[in-house]
C-alpha cells in the first residue's frame, strides 16, 4: 500500500469573522488537512486579522466565537500561522490584540510561505 505524500496546504483567511461562512469554512477545511497529517500554514489578512481578536462573544447572533477554536490549531498540528503585518496596521490593531500570536509577515515572506506550498486556498 502507498503511503500518501505530505501536501503542504496554505490557507489564506480574508474575511470578517462574522457575517459569513468563510471564515469558518477556512478554518473547518484547514482543521480537516491538518488532521489527515498534511502540512498546514493558516495566514489571516484584509478583515481576517479580526478574526483574531480576543474577547470575542459570538452568543448575541448565535453562532461559535471563532477565536475560540483558533486557539486549538496547535492542538492540531497547525503551528504556521501567520498574520499580515500592513492589514493588522491598517486596521489600528498589534499582536497583543490577538487571541493567538501568530507570525508578522510582509509581502516578501508570505510571497515565500505561497511559493512552497502545493495548494493555496484563498477564502
């Protein structure tokens, strides 16, 4: 029997937290590779940075606190994480406001990070 290949996947989170499916999507999928023993990198920009922040209560509009579960991607095996430093300064916000202390990153790097991955899914 053929062992399977690791596959490096890059996710790339864009959207508000709320508002949508595809944050919990991104994060569900990523959750789903990591599990399957692929190697996962998980990037938040644009509006994703939000999704980061902490002391997130989702229970007003029923829904999860997505920071919530962005706190177990270690327990998952997802140690690359990373957040885009010009959308976290855009937006007036630093790595202590984040639920989970991912790598600042510019364009150079995340250029890098996309580079040496087999698929990019971009939500």
């Amino acid at each position: 029997m053929n062992k399977l290949q690791k596959q490096t996947f890059t996710f790339i989170s864009r959207t508000a937290p709320y508002g949508s499916n595809r944050p919990q999507l991104c994060l569900d999928t990523a959750l789903a590779a990591a599990v399957f023993e692929q190697q996962v990198n998980y990037v938040f920009m644009e509006d994703g940075v939000y999704q980061l922040l902490k002391n997130q209560d989702a229970k007003a509009i029923h829904t999860k606190t997505i920071g919530k579960t962005l706190e177990t991607l270690d327990l998952y095996g997802i140690e690359n994480t990373y957040v885009c430093n010009e959308s976290l300064e855009s937006r007036g916000l630093s790595l202590g406001d984040l639920v989970i202390k991912p790598k600042l990153t510019k364009g150079d790097e995340l250029k890098t990070v996309l580079n040496s991955s087999d698929t990019v899914i971009n939500l």
